[in-house]
C-alpha cells in the first residue's frame, strides 16, 4: 500500500488583518514551569508609555523549537546580510538614538 505524500501535511490559513502582521520593537518575556509568555510591544520615541500588540503563549517546549528555528533563521540571514550589529545596551529605547523630538 502507498502512503500518500499529503497526508502529513498541515494546511495554514492566514487572515487578510494577521498577514498585515503587527510591528514591535520590544519583547518582554516572562516564564512559568508550564509556559512562556511573550509580549510583544510597540515602544514610540519620547513617549513614556506602551502598549502590548501581541501576546503569544508557548509551552516550554514549543519555546525552545522557536529559539532554535531562529537562530537558524538569524544564520541565515548572516551569511547573506552579514552580522546583525548588537545595539549598546539592552534598556527600553526611548529615543531611538536620535536627536530629542522638538515641537
């Protein structure tokens, strides 16, 4: 008997407002023994305050899968693009490094 070549394979459907996708400069990522939370923000400069965009829900096991497939990912792209340039520091971006907003 054949196995059929599609049967293992998952049909992902994606919305017309998910596929817009949603932009975030921050990621806040918290943890319990059952699953990882993580908060992805939208941090404007010269305003103190933000709001969660998305939050997604990992079971520590998907966690781990989504750190391997990005740095996979991260491997990649730095073979093409050559290294991603770390940015000083690891606080909250207030101003984007640029000159302070004027009115």
């Amino acid at each position: 008997m054949e196995e059929n070549p599609n049967q293992n394979q998952l049909n992902i459907e994606l919305s017309e407002e998910v596929a817009d996708g949603i932009y975030s400069n921050l990621a806040i990522i918290t943890h319990s023994a059952s699953e990882f939370v993580i908060d992805f923000v939208k941090v404007m400069p010269g305003v103190p305050k933000a709001k969660v965009k998305a939050r997604i829900l990992l079971t520590p096991q998907h966690a781990k899968r989504l750190m391997a497939a990005l740095q996979d990912n991260i491997s990649k792209y730095e073979a093409v693009h050559g290294t991603i340039k770390q940015t000083e520091g690891l606080g909250i971006p207030m101003n984007f490094g640029g000159p302070a907003a004027q009115a």
